[in-house]
C-alpha cells in the first residue's frame, strides 16, 4: 500500500483574534554583527509574501535574538518548532526574556512515560498503553491554545510532537463557558456546562480541572493556570461577581469584568457527536467482523469484537474510554484519509512558522507518520482495532507542507529540501556579536589517536578549560571513559541511554568543573551551550558516514566556537569529501570573522553565560522541590558505612510516602540525595543550593575545604553507570529508583 498519498484536504485558515498588544522585544542588546542584514533580508522576504526563506547562522551569532527581533518587526503570531524537549525548554526561556510582555507559550509533548499500544506477531506478544502525564506540560499546551484563540501577540515554542492529533480546533473553540458581570446563567445550567467541558467536582481536594460549590458560589480552576482560579458569585441566576483568587491562601486577586473557560481537555465531545460516532463504529465494526469471518480468521474476529464492544459500552455509559483516540477520526468529523486536527489549524491566518535547528527537525517530520503506520497496521490486521485507527496519526509530510504558513528555516548546516526550496539563496549570519572566530582545525594520523587525546586532555585541564570528545559507538564512548580514569582524568560519557534530566544534569557538572572532559557520540551537536569547552576532539573522522557527514563534523566543529581559545583536532588519515567540505567552510567563515574584526577593532571575547541550575528550568517542573533540610554535619559519616545509613533513610523514606507525609518523604528523598553525592566525592546540589562546599575545584581533583572541617584528598570519580559516576538517585545504587517526589 502506498502510504505517501497526495493531499486531498487543504485546512482553512483562521481569522486572526484582536488583542491590541504589540509584540516587543526587551533587551539590552541591539542588533550587531551581521545581524542587521539578516533581519532586514528576511523582514523584506516576509512583507514580499516569500513563503520560504533560510537563515544559515554559525553558532553563537544569535539566531535566536535574530529570531526575536524579526517576529517583532512583522508583528505575526508565530511558531517556533524545535527538535528536541531540550532545545525547545532552551528556546522558551530565551523567547519568555525576550518578549516579557506577551504570550510565550510552551507545546510539548506532556508524557513523562509513553508505551504504545502494539502486537508482535513473531512471539505473538500484545504490549498495552501505558503513558504517565505531566500536569505542568499539560498546563502550558492548555495555556498555548487559548493563547492562539484569544490573542495575536503569541509565540509558541513547540516540539515536532505538534504534528500529532489534539483534538478539533471547531469544538474547542465552541465549548468556551463565557461569564460576564451582570449577566444571568442558572447554577445548575453553569455546573452542566462546566462537567460537559470535563470539569470535575471535588469540594474537598481543589486543583486544577476541577470546580467545587459553596452556596451560590462557584470557584473554578481553570486548566491552563498554574496558582490562580477563578471565583463566580451569584444572586439568583446573576453574576455578582467575578474574582481571581490564590487557592492556597484564598487572597483575592483581582476583579474582573468576563472572562471565558475553555474545556479541561483538548479532546473534549458534545454529546451528539458521541452519540453519532457511536453509531458510526458499530456499523464499521460489523463490517469489519464481516470480512474477517470470510477470510476464516475467527480469533481475530473474536478479539476485535469483545475490544471494541467494550469501548462502545463504555464510551455510551462514561463519554469515554481507554483508548479513546483510536476512534478519533468518528469524534472529530473527519473523513477517511483526511488528517487530525493537530496544533497548525490553532495558527491564524497570518502566522509565522520558524523551523529551529532545520537540518533535523525537517526529517523527522517526514518520519513520523511511516513508524505510526507500520505499528497501526498490525493491531488492524490481528483484531486488536478497526482500520479506522489509523487515523489517529500525526501528519504526513505532505500534509504538514499544505497546513505550514511563511516559514523561516533556522540552521548552521541547512539541509537540501530547504535549500531546494529557496532555490539556494539565503540570509547569512556568519560575524558574532562577540567577536568570536571559528575554531582552528587540526588534523592528525589515527595511529596512536587515544593516546594523544590524552596528553590534550590533560593539557587543557590544567589550563581550567573542558573538552568535548566525540566517537562513533556507545561502547567505544564507555570504554574510553573507563580508561581515562584510570590514567587520573576526570570524565563522563553521554549518549541515548542516559536519560534527558540526567544529561542535562550532566552537562551543568561538566561546565561548573566537577569533571573536564565530557564524551559522546551524536548528542554533542546541535545547540549544546558550553562556553568553557576549549577542545573538541573527533576520533576516527574519516569514517564517511551519518557521524562523519558534512552536516555532522560542521555542527561538532561549532561546539568549540564560544570559547576565544577553542580548538577542534580532528584525527584522520584519508581526506573525505565531508572532511573536505566541512573543513573549506569553516576556513571560509573563519576569513570573514576575522577581516570583520580586523575593519573593526573586535578582539574575540569567550561568551559568559551563568550556570543555570537544572531544578529551576522547565525539564523538571514536574518534580516537587522541598526546599532542603541539611542533615547533620558529614563528619559524622567518616569511619562509618554510609550505604547503611542511606538503606534506613530509604525505609524512612517509604514510611512517610506510605503515610501520605510527602513533604517529609521529599526532604528524606533530598538527604538521599546528599549522602550519595558525598559517597560519590560529588558536589551536591538541591532545590538551588550546594548543601557542602567539598566539591573539587582544581584540575588534578584536589578539594577544598567542607562544612565539617575536612578536606577530600585524591578525590577521582569512579565510573558508576550512565554517564560514568551520575549521581541521580533514580538511577544509582543497583538500579533501584529512589522515589523522587512527583506532583
């Protein structure tokens, strides 16, 4: 079956909501470098009606500030696609700084843990749907929509995960509850409207998505606020009042004159919609058993039978059903064939789209829905769910080209299909503001590689600076770190098994000097931010391949371009035409850099960025943070076994969990965590601030004084699991989580 049909349906386009706020950019900074010339190149670009346009920016030119100031020159409401959750969490804080006075939004994808549902045939093995949501995320995707709905002045910074299905923009849109001060709506009219929305009831635990009422007073909390929730008063059936409140302490806010509420889940159905897609599914059910009893396939009959009527049964008593989605294409009106409602058809008519990081967020958005379909067709096949199912499905590539407005693609190395569709042409911001330089670039033989790579490593650790060393496989990636702590460096490995908290936990170590050289294979590349690196390594770069592309070994190269003494040695014995090609352009940007600089006085400056902690971004806010509680002083635990102290601290731990005393069992948690660090002789460091002050400073691993008086001689790190000595308690100590505090 072909799966790469044409696209049959074109999505309308919204018309754009009035909200008489300008998009306007806060900051210090004005345009430098070749910034100016890019944005006014692709302001003209837009205001022409260009529907393409790249912008190749070198890394740290400040794409992002270019970014910044183009959407406040067009004033258009605009869509930031990123990669990854990381660079998307990046983007969103730098945007939020950007533009403090308008709607920043956030649209990720809100599993913290996602199983899908899927058959194995070989080992006839069914695996169900297990997924874990994170209220936070799904606060702001909540606060994202109703942003798109209300307001003009709106960037979103979303994930690729915006091409999957939320749920039709028409019906969203249609279920609002509007209040307004002086106007007349019955109790039990508001209370019906809002349980339609799936709001639910709960006068004793408030929180949000649920409602609760006292009297003639109604209190709501709305699904896209965080510590605010609205208060409506009535007198009969008029509104008397209309009051934010904090529900913590009960403090009034402030007074407003309407305000509207929007459904508690982007997936919400009128109830003659169900009652029709009911009828819908019963009729394609019998037409399916009817085929699968013709081919003599009874079992899968059977199965599809008993599934599906459960959910029918279900979704007539409940409104809903485990795994609702399944039936998406009856519940939101579409035909066969035609693509889910997804987060594009939110975008008015005149938005923007800006495809960060193009090079790789362009591909897989072509991917996406080939892994969807494959998975889909066996659970039809085997009767664990009508061929309708794979409807519920992100959008083909195609699909995504038709629905996308004006776009800017954003890259170091833009990829073909953008360059293809600009015909070549592009904006160029090759001079940084900082003055800073493309790396030198150093070849040397592959013969005896490990062995000098050493000798650099050392060199730059005394010098206080780090390094980044990149290698082809995850076993090369562990071994080379084992090895380099036996001969005295400091080092950790990253790559895809390490989880995204704990490399981006990882990375904040590497930068405040807790270990110097940092390995990996292709997570250091795009938007990895470590100003103090002073030395890229690439081993075996002549290797031709996906990590030895041209694409690739430029985006490495760029790791060392925020350091005014960054290097990059890459070892090589045959010139590859990647090589070849990604050597010529860093020397071509490296002549321009430096004659901008000469006509200007510039000397290159290494760019200064504070260390942010990880427990204030926006990875981890679905975790609770109590704010620590020092145990007693570390001396006590010279001479003694600490493991043991730390397996009673678990017990603790559990006791209080088990009798719902979770702030006490999060302050355990947080001493856990203490104690593990100062077994591992690593700098601990929670709810924003270092409990010892042992961590080691100097290059040769010396410590400086702690709290109890004492210093750590000798200190090395000894490669414990992912990421060779990661002190996260989920991960430590044989594998057993420490339960770390969720909302």
């Amino acid at each position: 079956m072909n799966v790469m049909s044409p696209v049959q349906f074109f999505p309308e386009k919204r018309p754009v909501p009035e909200s008489g706020i300008p998009l306007k950019v806060v900051s210090p900074y004005e345009p430098a470098g070749d910034q100016p010339t890019a944005i006014a190149t692709l302001v003209e670009g837009l205001r022409k009606g260009e529907r393409d346009q790249v912008l190749l920016g070198v890394t740290g030119s400040g794409k992002t500030f270019t970014m910044a100031k183009v959407i406040e020159h067009v004033q258009r409401p605009t869509l930031i696609l990123a990669p990854n959750k990381t660079l998307a969490a990046q983007l969103y804080g730098e945007m939020k700084s950007f533009f403090p006075d308008n709607a920043v939004e956030y649209f990720v994808s809100y599993y913290d843990y996602y199983q899908p549902e899927a058959y194995v045939p070989r080992t006839d093995t069914y695996i169900e749907k297990d997924a874990q949501i994170n209220e936070q995320i799904d606060r702001m995707r909540h606060s994202a929509t109703q942003s798109l709905l209300e307001r003009s002045d709106v960037v979103i910074v979303a994930s690729v995960s915006c091409i999957y299905g939320i749920g039709s923009v028409e019906t969203y849109s249609r279920m609002v509850v509007k209040l307004e001060r002086g106007g007349r709506i019955e109790r039990d009219q508001l209370i019906k409207g809002l349980v339609e929305q799936q709001y639910r009831r709960n006068d004793s635990a408030f929180q949000r998505g649920t409602f609760r009422i006292r009297g003639e007073t109604v209190d709501i909390w709305p699904s896209h606020l965080e510590d605010r929730a609205w208060r409506v008063n009535l007198f009969g059936d008029e509104i008397d009042g209309l009051k934010e409140f904090d529900p913590l302490t009960g403090e009034i806010t402030a007074e407003m004159d309407r305000v509207s509420i929007y459904a508690n889940s982007h997936y919400v159905t009128p109830r003659p919609t169900m009652q029709q897609a009911i009828i819908s599914i019963k009729a394609e059910l019998k037409e399916r058993l009817a085929e699968l009893t013709a081919q003599g396939r009874l079992l899968e009959a059977q199965r599809l039978d008993q599934r599906t009527t459960f959910d029918i049964e279900m979704l007539e008593t409940t409104g809903s059903c485990k795994g609702i989605e399944n039936y998406s294409r009856y519940l939101t009106g579409r035909a066969p064939g035609d693509p889910p409602p997804t987060l594009f058809e939110y975008l008015p008519g005149n938005a923007l789209l800006i495809v960060d990081e193009s090079h790789v967020t362009v591909p897989q958005i072509g991917g996406m829905y080939r892994g969807d379909f494959a998975r889909k067709s066996i659970l039809d096949e085997f009767g664990f769910r009508l061929p309708s199912c794979k409807d519920n499905r992100p959008l083909k590539f195609e699909e995504w080209e038709a629905y996308r407005p004006d776009t800017l693609f954003v890259s170091a190395t833009p990829g073909p299909w953008e360059m293809e569709r600009t015909g070549g042409t592009f904006a160029e911001q090759v001079i940084r503001p900082t003055g800073l330089v493309d790396p030198v670039t150093e070849i040397r033989p592959v013969e005896g590689q490990v062995d000098d790579l050493l000798a650099e490593c050392k060199e730059v650790a005394k010098k206080g600076g780090r390094v980044l060393v990149t290698t082809l496989t995850k076993r090369m990636a562990e071994d080379l770190t084992d090895y380099m702590t036996e001969t005295g460096i400091r080092c950790r490995y990253l790559h895809s098994d390490v989880d995204t908290l704990e490399r981006i936990e990882i990375i904040r170590d590497l930068r405040r000097g807790v270990f110097d050289v940092l390995i990996g294979i292709n997570l250091l590349r795009e938007g990895l931010d470590i100003p103090e690196c002073a030395l890229v390594a690439i081993l075996d770069a002549d290797k031709e391949g996906f990590l030895r592309s041209t694409t690739s070994l430029i985006q490495t190269i760029g790791r060392a371009a925020r350091n005014a003494e960054g290097r990059v040695v890459l070892y090589a014995d045959v010139m590859t035409n990647s090589l070849k090609n990604a050597l010529g352009e860093t020397a071509r940007r490296r002549t321009r850099q430096q004659e901008w600089n000469a006509a200007h006085g510039i000397t290159p400056q290494s760019i200064k960025r504070d260390i942010s902690d990880v427990l204030q971004s926006v990875y981890e806010q679905d975790y609770v943070t109590v704010e620590a509680v020092e145990g007693d002083s570390t001396a006590e635990f010279v001479g003694k076994d600490l493991g043991a102290a730390i397996q009673e601290l678990e017990k603790r731990m559990r006791a209080a969990a088990a009798d719902l005393e979770f702030e006490e069992a999060a302050r355990i948690r947080d001493e856990i965590k203490r104690l593990e660090a100062l077994e591992l002789g690593l700098q601990p460091n929670l709810a924003g601030r270092s409990l010892q002050d042992s961590a080691p400073t100097g290059a040769n691993g010396s410590a400086s004084t702690g709290k109890g008086g004492r210093a750590k001689q000798d200190w090395k790190p000894k490669p414990l699991g992912p990421g060779g000595g990661g002190y996260d308690p989920d991960k430590g100590r044989g594998g057993k989580g420490k339960g770390r505090g969720r909302r």
